[in-house]
C-alpha cells in the first residue's frame, strides 16, 4: 500500500487545525479569500497547493505557515 | 513599495539554504529531480511552487519542509 501522499497529509493537517478552531469548510474559506468548494478539495488530498493559497489558509487559522508542514517530511 | 512577495521570500530562503550547503542550482535540481531552470525560477521569486516541489526541494537540502518557511508568514 501506498504511503499518504504529501498532499493528504497537508489535507489531513488543514482539517485539524480547521476543526480545532471551531471553523466550518465555509468560514476557513471565507477568511482566507478562497472558494469553499477548493477548500475542501485540499483536505481531501486533491490539491497541489502552492505558496500563496498556502499563506492564505495559514493566515485564516492565526498561525504560520510552517506550522502547516509539522506533519509534512 | 511592495513587501517582498511570498514567492520571493521563498526565494531567497532557498536560495540562502543551497548556498549554505555549496550547492549551485544545478546540483540541488539534480538531487531534487527538478530542472535546473526550475530551481533557478524559484530563486528568483517566479514561481509560486506547490507543496510536491517544496517537499523535493526540502529533502535535496536534507532539511524538513516546514523549514523553507521560517521567513514566511
């Protein structure tokens, strides 16, 4: 069997720190300026997110960036 | 004036941590399985690279991904 693939586990991470938060999938998203629908395609895995979405979801959790990857090689 | 942009920051994170190494662009894109024009984009602040690259670019440093990000929000 495969291992998690990088992008499932920045997905598994985001839902995390979303749901430690107390965050809907539409209320990360709307802080973040990004489509509610793109934000659950993340935590499913499905997405190769890049740079600047990367800081806009950080930002819409009060956290840095880097603490996105704690689970990340 | 703008703020460095987040591709930028990248950038020069990467930039200063191959160099720290002695790595040139071409050795870190070979250890990485990128092209070389690739990393030197990414040094330039021209791309805005996605968590698959990140994470390559972040073991041909033998560094962990998250540590890219220490000058990022």
């Amino acid at each position: 069997m495969p291992k998690a693939s990088i992008k499932s586990l920045f997905g598994i991470a985001l839902r995390a720190l979303r749901e430690e938060r107390g965050y809907s999938q539409e209320e990360l998203a709307e802080r973040a300026g990004l489509h509610r629908n793109y934000v659950g395609s993340v935590e499913r895995g499905e997405r190769n997110v890049a740079l600047e979405n990367i800081v806009k979801l950080a930002g819409a959790l009060s956290i840095r960036s880097k603490d996105l990857f704690d689970s990340l090689p």
